[in-house]
C-alpha cells in the first residue's frame, strides 16, 4: 500500500481541556483533567481499563457529556451550553474501537452520506473528496463493497477516511487497534502514521506502545481518572518517573514477567 | 420379555398408524358425505358469485389492507419513536395508547369507528373510511411494538458514529438507524399484513354499499342467496389464502437472508 504523505492538506486545530470531570452515578471516572494540545500535534493517551482515558476522548466532542470544566476545541467552547455541537462535531473526526461502520450502505456511501446530508455538498463532489481519502488509505477500489464484505482492517480504514471525508482538524481515536487481527494492525496504524506526518491534531487512545513511541509527540498516562505522567514520548514510555507508569509499562512491554 | 430400542419405537409407529386410520374410517362413517358435500364443496353453483368477488371483493380486501397498513406505518413510526424518547410523558402516552389499542378486540374498535364517529362529530364519509382508520389504529400499536423492537436492535454505536460526523439526532434517526431497523423488522411486519389482511374481515358488520363489499362480505351475501351451503365461505377463505401465502413466503424468504447476511 503506498500512501503520498502530503496529498491532503491538513488544517488543524487545537484541542485544550481544564479541569474536566465526569462521573457515572456516585462513580467518578475524570477527576479534573488538564490537557492541552497543540494543532498537528499527536498525543497518545495510554493507561489502563478503566482509568478513563476514553471517557476523556469521547469527552471531547461531546459523546459524553462532562459533569464540570471546559474543553476548547479549534475556538469552540464545546462545554457552553450555546455552542452548536453538530457544527463542532463536523470538525472532529472521530474513529471507533468497532468501526461503527454503516452496514446498510456502500464503502464510498459511508464516506458520502455526512458530507451530503451535513454539509450539503453536491453528491459528486462529495464523492470525489471521499474517493481521495479512500485512496489514501489503499482502497480506492473499495468504494461498492459493504462494510460486511471487508476485514477488519479494511473496515477501520475506511472508518479513517469516513472522518476524514468530513475534513476535520482534529482527529480522535478510540482504541482504534484493539478489536482488529493482529496481522491487520500494522496497515491502520500506518495510515495513522501518515495522518500525523500530513499535520493532522490527533488525540489517540492506545495499547500500541511502540506506535505511541514512534508517531506520538507526547504521551499521556491516566490512572484512576487522573493523569498521573506526560512528556515527550520516548521519555514517558522510555524512561517513566511515577511508579504507577512504570508499573503499567513492564506489564505492557513485557506481559510475561508478572510479580506474584 | 425386554424390547430392544428400535423394537420399541417399531411398535410406537404401528400404534400410531392403526390409531389414525381408526379415526378416518370412524369419520367417513359418522359423516353425511352428501350433505357435507353440499355444504363445503358445492362449486357448481357459484356462479352468480364471479367476477364480483375478484373484482370487487379481492381488490378491495386488497386496497383495505394496503391503506390501513400504511396508515398505521406511519402512526405505528410515531409512536415507536414516542416510545423510545428521552421525554417521558411522551414515553408514557405511546405506551398508553399502545396498551389501549393492543388489548381491546379490533372489532369493538371498527364499531366506535363506524358507529361512533358519525353520531359524535357528524362524519359523513363513507364506512370503508372508518375501517381503514380503525384497522390502521389498531395495526399500529402492534406495529409500534415492533419498530420499537428494531430501533432498539441498531446498535448504539450507529447513532455515535453518526452523531460524530455532525449528524443532528433526527438526521442520525432518520438517515441511519430508521434504514437498519426496517431491515431487522422485515419479517414481523410481514406478519402484521398478514394479520391485517384477516382483520379486513370485520368490515361487514359496518354495512357498505356492493362496490365496497370486501371478500367475507360476498361469502356471506353467498350463503343467503345462493343454494350452495358454506360453499362461498369456503372460496372466500381460498381467496384469502391467494394474499397470505405468497406474503408467508415473501416473509420467509426475508428471514432466510437476513441470516445470511447482517445487511
């Protein structure tokens, strides 16, 4: 699969969060979360289950909504009760630890439909723009198929170019990996990795410790709905200061080496 | 002496055809055969009968059903989507009138129509109206159940995906989540036209004029007029079985593709 790096012209923007909270009943799952990212930057969020890294992500362009702080997306105050969601949602591309693909409609209708009935492109243009991104992640021929006629991979590219058919300034990914064949993995995250180098905000919640390593500038550890380390990437993962980070990385880089 | 399994199962099958023949033979000498013959299978005599029964009676026993399924489609859709609101008076009047209309006889119902309406607010339109309105409002309480079952199927994913993309919620609704709940609810609703068709039925109890007659209207004229016994019922139930077998296997066809394919 080759992919031209710089075909799309990324124009992103900035994510910054400050004390964010959010609970489920009496179970708060954010305790006061700040973070800030800077446009075309790529942080990765890493931690453990449960430590609320993707309430945080799915946070941000309001799937959940928070119980207090502020999130400033691209100058959209997207926590102002005012603010037009579907308008910000239009700029944020999201993509899904189960793809969350339209099975009902064709590959290219999948990248279509948003563009069409959202922002009133004209059905061909739309198309054309789709069949682009289609082509950036290795499958423009694709665009007749259903979602049930593709692996997994193929589904989470095609899930990639749905969001970037919207052409967002501000990427976030669910666990984009998780549910995928181990042998598909490596063509979504290199077309993650493309997405970084072209200049696209991406806000990445992952188990891949080496992409996190090779792609992210920064990394964000989360624990217990705090963030516990950030820094630059190779320093969080390559050199950890907190204990809980280290703990988290030796059972992550080296699951067979368990203390009991 | 012991008897080995399959000695066993030989005898229960021997046990079963004896008894079966016995009741046969019991009933061809129990039964009248002329009179009975007379009763159900007095063909001949049916003439005066045709065409009317297909021209009239057929299409509109069809043309009823198609109207009263369209119409409780649509209110059926309303109060599905009542029914899932976040809203909850809204959640309590589809419920209500869901519960009203599923537990009270369709009949009692056409009767309120074809009798009630014009003494209470003066309607004057003709009594076919009152039981595609009636029927309608009946269907759709059991077709509200049933999309509401669908809608809920639709993973919550599709709606957070489509949200994400900058959907507004009804866009959401109707572009991606309605489209996949149709699919799901394919072979139920079938049913539900199948049910319809029957319910069609109730129709002569409100009196018509001939051009409005539907089939078990003209069965029943048959028996008064004609010299045929229950004959006319027996073709008016023949012709019902023309619309509900092929929709049985049209239903069955959409079942059998729905396993294959999650589409």
């Amino acid at each position: 699969m080759s992919t031209d790096t710089n075909q799309i012209s990324v124009n992103a923007a900035g994510v910054e969060i400050t004390g964010l909270r959010k609970s489920y009943g009496s179970n708060e799952v954010l305790k006061g979360i700040d973070l800030k990212v800077k446009p075309g930057e790529v942080v990765c969020l890493i931690g453990p289950s449960g430590s609320g890294k993707s309430t945080l992500l799915r946070c941000v362009n309001l799937l959940e909504q928070p119980n207090g702080g502020t999130i400033m997306v691209g100058g959209f105050d997207a926590t102002n009760v005012d603010v037009n969601l579907d308008q910000m949602r239009q700029k944020v591309g999201m993509v899904f630890q189960q793809f969350n693909l339209f099975p009902h409609l064709t590959v290219l209708e999948n990248c279509t439909v948003a563009p069409i009935k959202v922002l009133k492109r004209k059905k061909l243009d739309a198309q054309k723009v789709a069949h682009s991104h289609l082509e950036r992640v290795g499958l423009g021929d694709f665009g007749g198929r259903y979602p049930d006629q593709l692996s997994g991979g193929q589904q989470q590219r095609v899930a990639i170019a749905r969001a970037l058919s919207m052409e967002p300034t501000l990427m976030l990914f669910d666990e984009p990996t998780s549910a995928l064949d181990p042998e598909t993995v490596g063509e979504v995250l290199s077309i993650m990795k493309n997405l970084a180098q072209a200049g696209m905000t991406m806000l990445v919640v992952t188990h891949e410790m080496a992409f996190a390593k090779e792609v992210a500038d920064r990394v964000v550890f989360m624990d217990g709905g705090v963030v516990v380390e950030e820094g630059i990437a190779s320093e969080v993962i390559g050199n950890p200061q907190q204990p809980r980070t280290q703990d988290f990385l030796r059972r992550v880089l080296d699951p067979t080496h368990v203390d009991i | 002496m012991a008897m080995t399994t399959s000695q066993r199962a030989r005898t229960s099958k021997t046990i079963q055809i004896v008894v079966f023949v016995g009741i046969i033979i019991a009933l061809i000498a129990i039964i009248d055969w002329d009179k009975a013959a007379y009763a159900f299978f007095s063909f001949d005599k049916l003439g005066p009968m045709f065409p009317d029964m297909i021209l009239v009676g057929l299409k509109n026993t069809i043309f009823y059903t198609i109207i009263a399924f369209a119409f409780g489609l649509a209110l059926g859709l309303i109060l599905a989507l009542l029914k899932t609101a976040s809203f909850a008076p809204y959640r309590w009047f589809a419920t209500a009138f869901i519960e009203f209309f599923r537990g009270i006889p369709a009949i009692l119902v056409l009767l309120a129509f074809g009798f009630g309406l014009p003494q209470a607010f003066g309607t004057t339109w003709p009594q076919p109206v009152n039981v595609m309105f009636a029927l309608g409002l009946v269907s759709s309480a059991y077709i509200a159940e049933t999309l509401r079952a669908g809608l809920q199927a639709v993973p919550k994913g599709q709606t957070e995906a489509a949200r994400s993309l900058g959907m507004p919620a009804w866009r959401a609704m109707v572009t991606i989540v309605i489209p996949q709940a149709f699919k799901i609810v394919l072979p139920p609703m079938t049913n539900e036209i199948i049910l319809l068709t029957k319910d069609t039925s109730l129709a002569f109890i409100l009196g018509a004029a001939m051009a409005q007659y539907e089939m078990t209207k003209f069965g029943r004229d048959g028996i008064s007029q004609l010299d045929a016994g229950l004959t006319p019922l027996v073709v008016a139930g023949l012709f019902y079985l023309v619309i509900t077998i092929p929709l049985s296997l049209v239903a069955r066809k959409f079942e059998s593709r729905a396993a294959k394919t999650k589409r």
